[in-house]
C-alpha cells in the first residue's frame, strides 16, 4: 500500500505527460499489477475529460487581453533583436 501512495500522486503527472525515463516505467509496471491504482488513472481521466469539456466560468475582458497581447508582441520583438 505504500507504493500506492506514491504511484497516487504520479498519477496526475502521468495524465499530464510529465513522466519520462525510470519514473514512467515505474509507473507503468506498477498501474499493470494495481487494480485501485487503475481505477484511480481512469477516475482521474474521467475528471480530465469532464473539465476540457466544460466552458469557462469567467470570460476574460477585453482590455486584459489586449495588454496580454501586446506583452506577448513586446517579449517577441526582444527576443528577435529588432
């Protein structure tokens, strides 16, 4: 049980595509052989799912997007030396 509770919080990373190398291997192996780890992963995906799926609460306004836009313009004209 206490491999679970480390392969628990992997979990979300796992969904995230943030596990590479040893840690995902890790994972893996241990989801093949965990069925409450299994049927946490496919809770979790459920919720992912569910949530991409949903609108916003919040719309935000113009005039914050507007100043976001322009940061964004300003950050790409320094990085490109102009």
């Amino acid at each position: 049980m206490t491999a679970c509770v480390e392969y628990s919080a992997a979990i979300q990373l796992y969904l995230d595509n943030e596990l590479s190398g040893p840690s995902l291997e890790a994972s893996l192996v241990h989801l093949r052989g965990c069925d409450a780890c299994r049927v946490q992963l496919e809770a979790e995906k459920s919720l992912s799912a569910l949530l991409h799926q949903s609108q916003p609460l919040y719309v935000a306004p113009d005039s914050l997007r507007t100043a976001i836009a322009a940061t964004r313009h300003i950050i790409a004209l320094a990085a490109s030396g102009k």
